[in-house]
C-alpha cells in the first residue's frame, strides 16, 4: 500500500548524527556510475576513493572494501523496487581527521515519484529526535502522515516531507550510492531540504 510504512524488526534505537553536508548531487555514483568518474577523481580522503572504487568494482565482495563512513543498506534490486517506507538499520563510523567513532542507527528507504531511491534521515528537521512510524490512528487525523516526531509533534509524508505547519522543512536526505549491486550511503553527508513556504 503505498504511503504505509513497512518496518524491520528494531534493535537499536537511531543515533541522530547530524553532520555537515559535504558532497553535491554530481558527487553520486548512480547505477550506471559514468557521471561520477570525473567527480570521483577530485575527491579527496577514504571517502573518494570508495567512489573511484565503486564505480571500478566488479562484485560486492570489492565493493565491501569501504571507507567507515559509507553504510550498506541492501541490494539495488530490493530497494529499487520499493514502493513504501522502509526502515534499515545500518552500521557506520563517524571517521575525521582525529578518530573514529561507530555509528549504530536507521534511515527510511523508499522510491520517490520518478522511481528513484529515497533514503531519508530519521532525525526529525526541529530539533533532531528521532521520527517514528505514524500510527493508524494519528493517520487518521492528518492527511499523507506516515512519520510524526515523538518529541513536539512534527510530522512528515511518504517521502519525508512535511505535512504540518509545525515544521517547515522535511527531513534530511542521503544520495544513494550504487555499486557491487549494493546501496550505500554516506552517513557523514547529510543533505538538507529548502524550506517550504507555509
Ligand atoms: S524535535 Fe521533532 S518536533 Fe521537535
């Protein structure tokens, strides 16, 4: 049913990192991965040369040779074809230029109108607690919910969007990064919606 949510079972509750965005769009490695050769060259540390490295890799087993701060969340072929939410886990690190730090947490994966992958960030665009899953009672009350923050209440549509004046800005995305067959993401690059006029 598009528009519901379908979740994985939960084990570890979302670490809101919220870190500086980094990359732009040009820096995604799609499934073909011919536009990011020549972005990929200029970027710099671990996290570039996963990009070079994804778009040479061949399998999944090469493709797992990663930089910690880029998270599997599945294969292409599954999350290509999701047409709800989904909640995936993931584990990463934090990783700069002084330490390294893990990162347990989840996003929300779907399929935006045009068929691409949507990971969206689970930390709420107010203050960063963490979205849950509507429940069908509160979606009953307000029109396209599918995520409403625990905290004060904000509340976000199917494709992480919000669908109340509370907040004026939907919650942050990810670009997916395609290679071996896998979707990853960059934990570290959050990437910020504009804001809506309310
Ligand atoms: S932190 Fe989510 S509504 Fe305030």
């Amino acid at each position: 049913m598009e528009g519901a949510l379908v979740c994985m079972n939960v084990e570890v509750d979302c670490m809101n990192n919220r870190m500086p965005r980094k990359l732009s769009r040009r820096a995604f490695l799609g499934s073909t991965g011919k536009l990011a050769l020549g972005v990929a060259a200029a970027l710099s540390g671990t996290t570039g040369l996963f990009y070079y490295g994804a778009k040479t890799h061949k399998n999944e087993a090469e493709a797992e040779q990663r930089p910690g701060n880029i998270a599997l969340l599945g294969s292409y072929e599954e999350l290509s074809a999701l047409t709800a939410m989904k909640m995936i886990h993931y584990e990463a690190e934090h990783v700069d230029a002084w330490y390294k730090k893990p990162l347990r947490g989840f996003v929300y994966v779907t399929t935006d109108a045009a068929g691409q992958i949507l990971i969206i960030s689970s930390a709420c665009s107010h203050l960063g607690c963490t979205v849950e899953p509507a429940t069908d009672a509160q979606r009953k009350k307000t029109k396209d919910l599918v995520l409403i923050c625990p905290c004060h209440g904000a509340e976000f549509g199917k494709y992480g969007d919000t669908v109340s004046a509370f907040v004026n800005r939907g919650l942050d995305t990810y670009e997916p990064i395609i290679a071996g067959g896998g979707v990853y993401f960059d934990v570290m690059q959050p990437i910020q919606r504009n804001l809506t006029m309310e």
